[in-house]
C-alpha cells in the first residue's frame, strides 16, 4: 500500500536536519520509499498544512508501572523508591489493573509523538503480558522486560532468580520479535541495589543466551552509588558491577550515568553500550545532571528517555528541553538540533530500531503543530522550547496512523471509527 505524505519537513541527516519547506514523504507498505522537495508540477495535495513532518521521538527510558505516580514528590532516590514506586508496583501483581494501566500508558506515549519506547514493566509476568498486549493493540514499537529483583524492596514484588527466569522464557517466547521484531523483549534488572548476585548472574547469561537487549539503571545518585558498591565492593566501582557480571555490552542500555569518572567513562565507551540521558527526572530527584558532551568526547552512543515517573511528563519535547537545561548547568552546552536528532532518530537507531527515513526504513513520523518560521533554527526551538503552544497533530508508526487529534478530541489505532 502506498501513500505519500506533503507539508513542511525536517529530514534527519546525519547528527542534525534538512528543512524542507514544500516536500514529500513516498511510502510503501510502511517503509519510506523517497522524501525529496516537492516538485513544481507536483499533483500530490497538502496533507498537513499547520505542522512540521519530523522523525517520531524515541523514549529510551520509561517506566509503564510508574504512569499513575508520574510527578510524586517524594524523592530523592532511595527514598522515592520505597514510598511512592515499589507500593504502586505492587498493585500490579492484579492483571485487570495492569491492563487497565497500560492502556493509559499507551494513549500517553502516542499522544506525545513517540513511536518507539525502552519500557520496564513491573517484576510480575502477568503485567509484562500485558504491556505487550498494549503495544501491540496501539501499533506501538518496544523493548520491554518484567523488572528483576530480589532483595532490598517489599516481598510482594521480589522473585528469585529460577522463577524469575521461567517467567521470561515464557514472556520471550510469546513476544520477542513479534509482528516483525516491532516487539522485543529486554532483560531488566532494576539495578545491583535490588538483584544479588545470582540474580545478575542468572540476567546477564539470560541475555546473552538468548541474544537479547539489557536495560538498567547506573550511577543516579550519590547514597546510590555509595550503597552499590558497598554491595559489591570487590568490584571496584559501580559500572565495573554489570561488566563482572556479563551486562555490559553493545545491546546494553544504562540510564543516568551522572556519577561516571575517566576511567567509566572509557570502560562504557569501549562495551559500545547506549546511554538513556533523563535529566527531566534527574531535575526533579535532585540527583544531579550528566555531562553529555564529556560522554560524547568519549564517542559514547547516547539516546534520551523521559524517565517517567520521577520524570513528570510523557513529552519527550520537555525531556529534551531539559537536556539542554542540563548541559548549561554544567557549563557544557548542548546544541539544540543534537538533541532534537538524539531525542528522535538517533536515539532509536542507537536501540535497534529500523529507523532513518532511508529508503527501506520504517515510517516513524510526527506531525507537531508549528507556525511558519523562515529559519531552521526557529524551528527546532519551537518544537523544543515552546510547551504552551499545542503539540503532536499525528503520529504514524511504519507508516500506520496510530494516533490523531481531531476537532472532537483524539483517535488511537485500535478503536472503532476511523479518522
């Protein structure tokens, strides 16, 4: 099936855009086919006259058992876990609620332009069915994995290592690679404060036995960071952990980093694993801000991630404007088209995802609402800056309308009338 999409465009190029003010996006069967500037004796009609065709955004860090506590100010870290985040976990141990939820979640996601998402779910395999169900229903793409813990949180949401691993057995085979590999599962171990050392033992051969994806979290927080490796002290530093237990490695994603000296930063750089920059969450833990450029002086692949809970919006146009926040806190600034490349197509082909708007890619487009600026630039600030105006019109996932605002509210792929 074939359909071509007209309006104003930002075309990803390598690290940054091309603005092209009258151009056409060529799709079949949801692959991009050409985007080209439209042609004087084009015969294709404006599609979209009042927004800007753009990459969808990639959220590389999110928590689906976090979307009813979003924004809970009881941080910072440690803290927050144990009173906001591992008594709402717990209720997902009841699969109506779980659904419940992940529809929610869902509608958020494709509301705010996202196509593609590296979510944790609860430690219940029930929930993780669930959050597959959804992403599948929304058309949305995914890495997703059931949290692994088994120490340090309340008993209801603590499994150990043998039943946690035939839980994923059963979790990848029904949904690894699903519809085409628009669905993959992620082996999540919440971080080393929650998993001892069978747990991280059992997740790093799982992962690399089954040739899978790792999502975790590094280097947040200070008491983090200093309980870590008094867990573990015969590693030597915090990031050393995961690489002596087999977790750091090129299908590897680390929220955080904030914490990370030379020396961390030269071992991650050399895993080639993925950084999920957070500093919405980071912000509002008090945690500290991340130096992106030292990361990226390093060569480190780098994508961003809303973090939601701890971070308070599903936009990842407000993630990225704080990571632009972030780098002027460190007197490292971040130009705001990288971030908007890293927030969008980098960061989902950092995560694997068949992305690029190269012939053959995957249709992953947002149409975001924008007035007529001269200026690229102009551009790039109002999608990035500008949180008061009205934002995502569309959002199309290989080349598929999954979501739409329309002039009585919002449609989402999977409901009874069509747009």
């Amino acid at each position: 099936m074939r359909k071509t999409l007209r309006g104003r465009i930002l075309m990803p190029l390598k690290q940054g855009f091309e603005y092209l003010e009258d151009g056409l996006i060529h799709i079949e069967n949801g692959l991009i086919l050409k985007v080209e500037s439209t042609p004087a004796d084009s015969n294709y009609s404006k599609t979209h006259t009042d927004s800007i065709l753009m990459p969808a955004f990639t959220d590389s860090h999110i928590h689906f058992p976090q979307t009813m506590i979003c924004g809970s100010a009881s941080g910072p870290l440690l803290t927050w876990l144990n009173t906001s985040t591992f008594p709402e976990e717990a209720k997902f141990a009841h699969s109506v609620y779980a659904r419940d939820v992940a529809q929610i979640f869902c509608r958020n996601v494709l509301r705010a332009g996202v196509s593609s998402v590296a979510a944790y779910s609860s430690a219940h395999k029930s929930s993780t069915h669930e959050l597959f169900c959804a992403l599948d229903s929304f058309g949305l793409k995914g890495l997703a994995g059931m949290v692994l813990m088994n120490r340090n949180a309340p008993d209801e949401i603590l499994f150990g290592p043998e039943e946690a691993k035939d839980h994923m057995i059963e979790l990848v085979e029904q949904w690894h690679g699903h519809d085409n590999q628009r669905l993959r599962y992620c082996v999540t171990p919440r971080f080393a404060i929650s998993c001892d050392s069978q747990m991280m033992t059992m997740a790093g051969q799982f992962a690399q036995e089954h040739d899978l994806w790792l999502q975790t979290h590094v280097s947040e927080n200070q008491d983090e960071v200093d309980f870590t490796c008094s867990l573990y002290p015969e590693s030597g530093s915090y990031l050393k952990i995961y690489r002596d237990f087999g977790m750091l490695h090129k299908r590897s994603i680390y929220a955080h980093c904030i914490y990370f000296d030379e020396a961390d930063w030269l071992l991650f750089c050399e895993s080639r694993a993925v950084v999920a920059h957070c500093p919405d969450s980071n912000f509002f833990l008090g945690s500290g801000c991340m130096n992106v450029r030292q990361a990226q002086a390093h060569g480190v692949r780098l994508s961003i991630g809303t973090d939601v809970g701890a971070g308070r919006s599903f936009s990842m146009r407000i993630a990225a404007a704080r990571a632009y926040d972030a780098s002027l806190m460190v007197q490292a600034p971040f130009p705001p088209e990288e971030i908007l490349w890293s927030a969008t197509i980098g960061g989902a082909q950092e995560l694997g995802f068949n992305s690029g708007w190269s012939q053959g890619a995957d249709a992953d487009i947002v149409a975001v609402r924008c007035p007529i600026y001269d200026k690229k630039d102009q551009i790039i600030d109002h999608i990035l800056f500008r949180h008061d105006e009205p934002d995502v019109e569309e959002t199309y996932i290989r080349g598929e309308l999954c979501y739409q605002k329309t002039s009585e509210g919002e449609w989402f792929k999977g409901e009874e009338t069509n747009p």
